[in-house]
C-alpha cells in the first residue's frame, strides 16, 4: 500500500510540475520516502523529480508500455515509499490523439486508483473556477478530483472571491499559491532547461518551490488524501531476464547533453547480463575500457555541438566502434550525433547525413515496425514510441530504415547500418524487454 496523489491540471501551464516537484520536496523534507512519477514521455520534468526526493524519476506511459503496465511501473518505483507524486501531462482529460483517453492523465489515474489534485491557474478569474472545477469534476464518475490547488492568487481578495465560489462546488481548496518568480523555471525549444545544465540554480528553485507549497498548501489534508487511495492489486514490475553470459559493457551516453533516458533501460540491460557504464561526451575522451555495446539517448546535442565537435578523440572513438559492427542504438540525439555534421559542425560520421536545427517542431507518438533485423529488434517486432525534436536529418532515412511509421501517416524513417541501429524515434523498453536482452547478446557476440 503506497499513499499516492495525482497533480493535474485542465491544460498545460497551469503550473504543474511547480506543484508537484514542490510536493515532493516538502514531503522529502518532513522526512517521508517519496516516490516521483510523471505521466507520459516526457524526460525533463522528472529531473527535477528527482532532485527534490533523491530517487530516479519514472515515467508512467500508457501507449508506449501499455495499460497493463501502469500500475506494475508503479509498484516498482514506489516500492518501499510513503508516499508517490504523480505529475500529470497536458489537461487532465488529454491524451494520445485520436484515441481516446490512452495515455491521458484521467486514464493514468484510474489505472493507479489514486485521487487527483487538480491545479488551476485561477490569474483571470474569479466565481467562474467553480463552473471550470465543476465541471473537470463531473465529465468522468471513475475520476475522482479530491481537492483544488488555486495557482496564481493575486491578493487576499481574490483569494477571498475563488475560495466564496468553490465552497459550493464540493471540491475542497487544498492550496493557495501566489504568484512568485523564484520558483520559475527557464525554458527554451523544447521546453524546461534539464536539471544538469543547471545544477545550482534547479537546487535553489526546487527550494523555492517546496517553501511555496508549504507556505500555501495543507500538506496535512494533502497526504491525508493521498493515504485515502485503496491497495493496488498489481505486483510491481521486474526487469526479469535471463542473462546474458560474459557480462559485457555496455556504455550509456550521459552528462548535459545526453539527459534524456528512462530509468528502467539500465535496470533491463543490467537483468540481460550487462554492465552498464555511463561516460560523457562532453568530457570523455574515451569509451569505457571493454565497451561491447554504446546506446545515446536523447537530449540537446544541437546546444552542445560546439563541445561535441571539439572531443575530436571521443568521436573517432565512437566511429571506430561503429565501424568493427558492434551494437549502437542511438535515440534522436544519439542519432545526430552519429551524423557527419549538426549545423555545419563535425560529428561522429557513422551515418551518411547531415542535421540540422529547424523551426519545425516534430512531437508526437509513433506506431513504429522494425523494417528489418537489427541488434535492438528484429524485422516486424512492433514498438510504440514518441518523437520530440526542432532538427532534422536529410535523408531522414537510410538505405535500410530503422522503423516504418503507421501514424500519424505511413513513412519510413532512420538508419540500419552494420550493428546500428539510428531513429528520432524514443521507445521505452518495459513494454518490449526483449529488446534489452537481444542487444545484450550481440553485445556478448
């Protein structure tokens, strides 16, 4: 039994992860084990998780791991805590186009039983929050919104006017936050700024962000709620492999340029058998001694191009590692990376393309299909993912493509070239664990 609460709000930038990694914080300092989660795919906010609870942030994703696979994500990350903070993505009721509630946050909460704070940005409005609360708490009966967060108060009166308002709604006000620019986060292209490119400056506003919620938020009603949430049936998740003999390396591409990852890759490579060493593009010169196998995940490479560019030794390295056919997989960053160039500058030449920086956002979720045999999947294994980008790479797929793409329209895309395996596209493996332990072993070839 894990005390759980879900934060959502009814669209993006009510402020959230303010409410939620401040939640976590305060809870973390009154001593409680506290267990961070965010729904969808999202990589940056669960840094900051992580930041205020001292445990690695994970990801609750129902179209890329499953609905059977929620509540079992869960139980795994939560093991042992007291309590676990989910933070929401988009609206409440949002989630993959087209299809429903798949992967919403309405979804996620009701495959976890846990009742949901609903944060609002209330800057603009006065009686009308009790016709938008009331209503976010009546368009599903499985939903249940156990309180409010107002975000944004701007004075005693307006407090005085929201708090008239909602005593009639039935939904209970559990918070009152003003507004406070030390608890800002920067932003840019892709959103937040991720906790490693600013290690200081994210400490502080975490800080920031717990002093707020504790200053404005009944922590005590809070958990209360959150201890409120019946038992989950579902034993928790285990990266259960039969491993792989030879404990071969497997280097993981790390620092501020490559922060984008799920916790759950390292835990499946480690169950396949694999020792898993981390290393720096940024200031390595070297692969790890005995490394079988790179993967390099995403991340902001195009702020970084200069640095990458620079570690000349580092990226003859990785294209000598390429070159004798042992296993890459490479996600978005890692993708550019492997490029000759990004923006003009050199990178690591495995594959006969170039990238670049773009206007253009590409976001969304893929239904994706290995064309052909690679050490991450072979030809006609199924994997759903999500691309997130502003670049783009031409040709945008190889000679032999990584994934055919069903949605949203029917494309091939990324690279196959000797062990390589190069796509924009992020996947998360505990929905397809055999994935780790087939590139294990071509590791351990």
């Amino acid at each position: 039994m894990v005390a759980r609460l879900v934060i959502a709000a009814p669209s993006s930038g009510a402020g959230k992860t303010t409410v939620a990694t401040g939640l976590m914080a305060a809870f973390a300092d009154r001593g409680l084990a506290v267990s961070p989660h965010k729904v969808g795919p999202d990589y940056i906010d669960p840094g900051y998780h992580a930041l205020a609870t001292g445990r690695p942030g994970r990801n609750l994703d129902a179209f890329m791991c499953g609905t059977g696979l929620v509540a079992p994500l869960f139980a795994h990350g939560a093991r042992g805590c007291d309590l676990a903070v989910v933070e929401g993505v988009m609206g409440l009721y949002d989630g993959a186009a087209d299809q429903g509630e798949l992967a919403s946050t309405a979804q996620v909460a009701k495959l976890l039983k846990a009742p949901v704070v609903l944060v609002v940005d209330a800057s603009s409005q006065s009686r009308s929050v009790a016709a938008l609360v009331h209503g976010f708490a009546s368009w599903d009966p499985e939903v249940r919104i156990g309180g409010v967060i107002l975000n944004k108060v701007a004075t005693d009166r307006h407090e005085h006017l929201l708090r008239e308002a909602l005593g009639e709604s039935g939904v209970p006000v559990l918070g009152v936050l003003r507004r406070a620019p030390a608890v800002a986060t920067p932003s840019r292209h892709l959103g937040l700024v991720p906790v490693a490119e600013r290690q200081t400056a994210a400490v502080e506003a975490v800080a920031a962000q717990a002093e707020q919620v504790r200053a404005g938020c009944d922590l005590d009603a809070l958990l209360a709620l959150a201890r409120s949430a019946p038992p989950l049936p579902d034993a928790p998740w285990e990266p259960e492999l039969e491993p792989v003999a030879g404990r071969p390396v497997v280097a993981v591409a790390g620092g501020a340029a490559f922060t984008f990852s799920y916790a759950e890759h390292a835990e499946l490579l480690r169950a396949a058998g694999a020792e898993v060493v981390t290393f720096d593009p940024l200031r390595d010169e070297e692969l790890p001694e005995g490394t079988a196998g790179l993967v390099i995940g995403g991340g902001f490479p195009e702020v970084y191009g200069a640095e990458l560019s620079a570690n000349a030794r580092l990226r003859k390295a990785v294209a000598e590692l390429a070159a004798s056919g042992a296993p890459v997989a490479a996600e978005c960053a890692g993708l550019l990376y492997l490029a000759r160039s990004l923006d003009g500058r050199p990178m690591c030449g495995v594959l006969d393309a170039e990238a670049r920086m773009s206007q253009r956002l590409t976001l969304g979720y893929r239904d994706a299909v290995a064309v052909g045999d690679s050490p991450l999947a072979a030809a006609g294994t199924r994997m759903r993912g999500h691309e997130f980008h502003r670049t783009v790479i031409e040709p945008g797929a190889g000679p032999a493509p990584a994934w055919g793409l069903r949605q949203p329209e029917r494309r091939v895309e990324g690279f196959v070239r000797g062990g390589v395996h190069a796509s924009y596209v992020h996947t998360h493996w505990a929905g397809v664990p055999e994935t780790a332990r087939r590139f294990v072993e071509h590791c351990a070839r």
